[in-house]
C-alpha cells in the first residue's frame, strides 16, 4: 500500500449470502497490480530499440563485398582521425 499510487493495485472482494450477511456461503477474490514500467518506461524503449534494429537490417545484406568495405572505410576513418599526436 506504500506504492499504491505508483502500482495502481486493483482489488475486488465478492460475496455471496443465502441465510444472513454475517454467514456468506462464498466469498472471492481478486487483485491485479497495473504494469506501469513496462508501459511506461520498457515498452517505449522496446519498441525504439526494435526501430532501430529495422533500419540497421538494411547495412547487414549479407555481402561479403558489401562488409569488407565496411572495414576497409573503417580503418581508414581510424587511420585518419585516430593517430593524431
């Protein structure tokens, strides 16, 4: 109950009387504690990891060609602008 306004817990009690309210022949339960960081805080980051992952699928073809020029141009930025004393 200390986080409830973080958590939103929810919680329902039913019962059911045939003789006197004191006397219930059935009684149910349930609670249920909203998820409120993974809708708020993992979801949004899922989902823009996940949209990111889809734009980097383009650079990953599958071509050997295609990754040695990747390295090549990498080197060559290091080469550039790494060595610099």
């Amino acid at each position: 109950m200390i986080f409830s306004a973080l958590y939103r817990p929810r919680r329902e009690i039913q019962t059911e009387y045939e003789v006197s309210k004191y006397y219930p022949t059935a009684i149910r339960f349930e609670s249920e504690i909203e998820p409120t960081f993974e809708k708020r805080v993992y979801g949004p980051l899922k989902e823009s990891i996940l949209a990111v992952a889809n734009r980097m699928r383009a650079i990953q073809a599958g071509s050997i060609n295609a990754y040695l020029a990747y390295i090549f141009v990498t080197l060559i930025l290091l080469l550039l602008f790494g060595v610099r004393e």
